[in-house]
C-alpha cells in the first residue's frame, strides 16, 4: 500500500510480506501523502500500524502532529490500542549540524 504527495515530494508505504496471515480491515490515508496506517487483524487482535513522513518545518511539523492526533481520537483510538507509529519524524538531534549542514 502506497500513498505519495507531488512527484518527488513526500510519500509513505506499508509494507507486508507475500503470505503474511493479515486482514486489512481499515486504511487510514492523508491524500497529501504525510501518513498512511491500517487496522490489521493479525491472530485475531487488531493492530494499528502507521507509517508517517512528518514536515521539516517546525510550524508545520506541529501542524501535522495536531491533525495525526485528532484523526486517531476521531477514529477512536486510544492508548491502550496496539498503535505501532514509525517514519521519519524529522526530529533532528543536533539542529546545527543536521539542519543546516554544517560539518
């Protein structure tokens, strides 16, 4: 499952192996291509993994954080569910160096 913003902006991607014993029971899709998650019924319990392509910018980071929160509270999920969040949170550790590229 693939979802993609512009042509060489953004873009996410679930994975599954060929032959994993999986039932897609929901998709869960931001048409700008920032995220992309499903419900997943795997031995009968349901889990919720998400693949996210946070913005760089930190106005628009938190943007994107607020409206991922809201959607999983409107689909009401909550933190006793199996979320499994992964991507790139685009979360520098050192904002000089890996920000601005200074070596």
């Amino acid at each position: 499952m693939l979802i993609h913003g512009s042509n060489y902006a953004r873009g996410v991607a679930i994975l599954l192996q060929n032959g994993f014993d999986c039932k897609i029971k929901q998709k869960f899709v931001d048409p700008s291509g920032r995220y992309i998650g499903i419900k997943a019924q795997i031995n009968d319990e349901n889990y919720y993994p998400f693949n996210v392509y946070s913005p760089n910018n930190d106005n628009h980071a938190a943007q994107f954080y607020d409206h991922l929160l809201a959607m999983l509270q409107k689909e009401d999920l909550a933190y006793e569910d199996k979320i499994i969040i992964g991507g790139d949170f685009n979360c520098p550790l050192n904002p000089i160096l890996d920000k601005q590229g200074v070596c």
